[in-house]
C-alpha cells in the first residue's frame, strides 16, 4: 500500500493537477504493477520493465529457487541495512563484492537453501520466502494474473529476450491479461516492447555497432533511447500530448539473426505458423528434430545432485556460445538438419516430453540453441524458461515410478532468424547450476531439506505419446501484413522517431566480443520515478 499512498500524496500536492505516471525497472517495476493494482485512482500511466507477472516464475521458475536472491540481498539490501542498523559487515559495495567472490561458493555448496546466516539480521523476510513453495497459496499476494481489472493505467510493457527468466513471461503475461480486461475498449492502452537485451536500462540503450547481448552482436539496431521511449509515453497518457503513441502498432519484437524489429496489433503475430518438430534418435545414438514420423525408441540419463551440471559462463546472462555442451555424455542432444532456406521464429515454444523416472521427483531443463555451419551454439534466451518439475507439489499426488507421463515446457520465448544452413538443437539435461537451486531427487523443497539422491530419467519417443517442439514460425515478409513489419526506408526513419530505435541494419556475421561474466545472477536494477504533469 506504500505504493498507493505515494501516488495519491503526488497527485493532491499544489503543483500537481491530479494525473500520475510511473516508471521503473526490475523491482521498481515489480511495486509498480503491486501498487497499480491497488486501482490508486489518479494513476494515469505506467512503464514496468523487465518485471514479473506472478510469483512462481519470480522467486522461484519450473519449481526451482531462484538462487540470485542471495546475490540481490547481499548487494542492494544488505549494505544500507548493516548501516542504518550498525550491524557487522561490509557496508559499502566495494566491501560487499570483495566479501562476496569467497562468499558466494559457500552459500552455493550449503544445504539446505534456507542456511543462509550471513543474510539473517539485513533479510529476515528471506527465510520466510523459502518456506513457502511456488504453489503455496501465501504468494497469492504478489500473483497479478487475476488483477489486471483492477487498474485502468495506459501501460507499456517491457523486456528482452535474454532478459532473467520472469522478464519476456512476465511483460507478455501482463500485456495479454491488460488488453483481456479491456475487451470492449476501443483503444486499451496496452503496449508490449521485446527486445534482444539482457537485464538492466544500459542494455536497452545501447545504440552502438557492437551492442550485445552477452557476446551476440546485433549493432544498433537493437537499441532504444530508453529515457526518450518512456518519457514520450508518458507524454501522451499524463500530459495528455497527442504524439501518435495511442495509433502506433501495439506490439514490436527484436528477432535476433536477422536484426530488425517486427511489428503486430496482437501477441502472437497473426502470421504464426505452428511447426511441430518429433524428437526421435537416429541409428548410431545421435538425437534428431524433424517433421517426420518418430521411430520408437528412449533415451536415459542420470540426475545426480553431487555431480550437477554448471554453466561454463558463471550464469552470464546473455548469449553464448553453448557447443560444448553438447559434447557432455550426461545431457541428451537433439538436432534438426541444416535449414533449407531462413526460417524466422517469434513467439512461446513449446516443449513436451513423454518421461520416466525411477524416483517420482526431478527436473528437466530443454535448453535451445541456433547452431551455425561453424558449430557454434547461441543460447535463444534465459534458463529459467527452460525448466520445469516432473513431480507435483509437497503435498499432492507424486509421479508412479517408471511410468511414463507427459511433461510440458511452454514458456520458451524468443524471436531468431535461423539462416539457411543453421540448425536448431535442444539439450535436455537435469540441472544447471549456478541459476537456481538443484533438485535433490529426493522429495520436498531443497529450501526445506538436504537429502539427496541419484535418479534415472528417460525421455521416450514414438508416434504414441512421444515427444516434440511447437515452433511458432514467421512467414516471409512479403507474406505478412504491412502493419506487422517495420522494414528499410522511410518506416525506420519513423521508428526511431516514435521509439528511439536507430535505423535497422541487417548484419552480415556475428561477432564475438570478449566480456568479463556476470556473476552468477547479480540484478541490475534501475531506479524508477514518478512522472507528474505540472
């Protein structure tokens, strides 16, 4: 309610005529959609980007904990706690970072996840958190999914691509659940942005030739002026400026390879074009993608928590180059042949696997990758879409040993243009660490315990309950509707003038670029502000 509270004061205060907007950016924009939906009535407009959109893919993602809210606390909680409340400890954040490069192994080898002493005086609201599983009924506080009627803010979403897990879910959950409870709205003021970027404003602004995402090169293309698109936003729906935002497409989406920016009155393109692909494995073991009939068979590999898989790039976010991955004899690698032509992808994929397990609780990650002719593998988004949990909550029924059932990922968002020769490869594996917390195949939540055991899983394929990918597909540009692409000329002109999206250019190759990781789920938050018209 402090969010309420402060929107209602701005709009009574003298130099205030009553109209409010906000914007803001990870947590900033996480209290904007919780203080929104406290329908404060003079709250005009909001700009929420790369934030959530319910608890169970913010705290946690496919029943894991997420475990960078170690690294939040101790860098952007716990310093300014430790002084206000002269409690020991670093105090400053060169202080935290020195403290934290010996720290951070020690809280990733500690069990259960709850054993966290250094962050009990500056969080003691982190210990509840991990009492409470995804599914608990406590987090229906923070789940906005049933609450967008609940404000009437023009609202402009948005994320990227490599953004962390909850970012593309969570603007593209809420874009959706606005424009549902405005059904019969003419105009219902909801605007959806995706692009190519990682976590943080400086991504989104990055306007030039080597703008990256991790070390993937779009150039800039890719960039926005952040400050110009929300304060032009916030133009129209506070200061009530006719610029033209309200007659502009209502979605615009980055796809990566191609470099350029799509644009659709509706999320997924009119154009989408399902393709499903069957997972089968071909003679002499290799796995295979393909539009073709399966041939029965399974494929077998072991989850155990004492050798769990680790992510070469210390949970860099962004795109890598994943190919020595698929060289590990724990993982399962499925491929298609090389495209024949370029196939452009935009949108949810979904994944469903036919699975066993000999112990009815482990997780499978579907990690996807656009290989090049020279082998190399870019990661298409972050891990946690990539995850889910076979076994039901504590609590519900468990999985039957060794009997098969269904299991669906189907929050795999990207847009890519694999080019002719690419290939598309999936790894399906049984963890990733450092990202989040390691399913202990042994029951219950790994906040809550430190048994372990080690599980067999198996995938199975065939044309009875077997196993496949869903690829939203884009047609060719000639194919698609002249409102849903922003092509050269004169249209790019128009976007960088509405958007601040620099003139797109289509790059010939990719480049590497070296970049110092990440550590291993740091969050770079942005500050937020209230816009108030004068």
């Amino acid at each position: 309610l402090d969010g309420y509270d402060t929107i209602e004061w701005a709009a009574a205060q003298p130099w205030s005529n009553g109209k409010v907007g906000t914007f803001g950016l990870s947590y900033p924009g996480a209290v904007q959609w919780l203080a929104a939906v406290e329908s404060p009535p003079h709250l005009e407009a909001m700009v929420p980007a790369m934030t959530f959109s319910r608890p169970d893919n913010f705290w946690y993602a496919g029943g894991l904990f997420d475990l960078s809210w170690n690294s939040w606390i101790w860098f952007s909680i716990a310093p300014d706690e430790r002084r206000r409340a002269d409690l020991p400890g670093p105090r400053t954040g060169r202080e935290a970072r020195a403290a934290w490069d010996s720290l951070a192994p020690k809280l990733l080898a500690r069990l259960p996840d709850t054993d966290v002493p250094e962050l009990a005086q500056v969080a003691p609201w982190y210990r509840e958190w991990q009492h409470h599983g995804p599914d608990d009924p406590w987090w229906n506080w923070a789940d906005l999914r049933s609450r967008y009627g609940r404000t009437r803010a023009a609202v402009l979403n948005i994320s990227g691509w490599h953004d962390e897990a909850y970012g593309p879910e969570g603007a593209i959950t809420n874009f959706l659940g606005v424009l549902a409870s405005r059904g019969d709205e003419r105009h219902p003021r909801a605007f959806l942005i995706l692009g190519p970027w990682e976590h943080g404003s400086g991504a989104i602004d990055d306007r030039s030739a080597t703008a990256a995402s991790g070390e993937r090169v779009f150039g800039s293309a890719a960039g926005l002026d952040y400050d110009e698109m929300v304060l032009r936003f916030l133009d129209r729906y506070v200061r009530g400026v006719d610029n033209g935002v309200d007659s502009e497409p209502r979605v615009r989406a980055f796809v990566m390879g191609e470099n350029r920016w799509l644009t659709s009155d509706r999320w997924p393109f009119a154009a989408t074009t399902p393709l499903r692909l069957s997972l089968s494995r071909a003679a002499g073991g290799k796995g295979t993608l393909s539009g073709k009939v399966p041939t029965p068979g399974s494929w077998t590999i072991v989850s155990d928590p004492d050798k769990p898989i680790v992510d070469q790039f210390n949970a860099a976010y962004g795109a890598h180059d994943y190919r020595a991955l698929a060289e590990r004899d724990d993982v399962m690698v499925f491929e298609t042949e090389p495209f024949e032509r370029d196939t452009r992808v935009l949108g949810r994929i979904e994944v469903k696997l036919n699975v066993s397990a000999d112990f009815p609780d482990a997780h499978l990650y579907v990690r996807l990758f656009d290989v090049s002719p020279g082998d190399t593998a870019w990661n298409l988004m972050s891990p946690g879409l990539e995850v889910a949990r076979l076994s039901e909550r504590p609590g519900g029924v468990e999985l039957v040993p060794n009997e098969r059932t269904e299991m669906v990922i189907g929050q795999h968002l990207t847009g890519n243009l694999f080019r002719a020769g690419h290939r598309l490869r999936a790894v399906v594996m049984p963890s990733f660490l450092p990202h989040f917390a390691p399913n202990l195949t042994k029951g219950g939540w790994v906040t809550l315990t430190a048994k372990r055991r080690v599980t067999r899983i198996t995938v199975h394929f065939g044309t009875q309950r077997g196993s496949s990918i869903m690829v939203p597909l884009i047609p060719e540009e000639k194919k698609i509707d002249k409102r849903e692409t922003e092509s050269a000329g004169d249209q790019n002109l128009q976007l960088e003038h509405r958007w601040g999206i620099r003139e797109v250019e289509r790059l010939p190759k990719l480049r590497l670029r070296s970049r110092g990781p990440r550590h291993a789920g740091t969050r770079a938050d942005d500050g937020g502000w209230l816009s108030v018209q004068r």
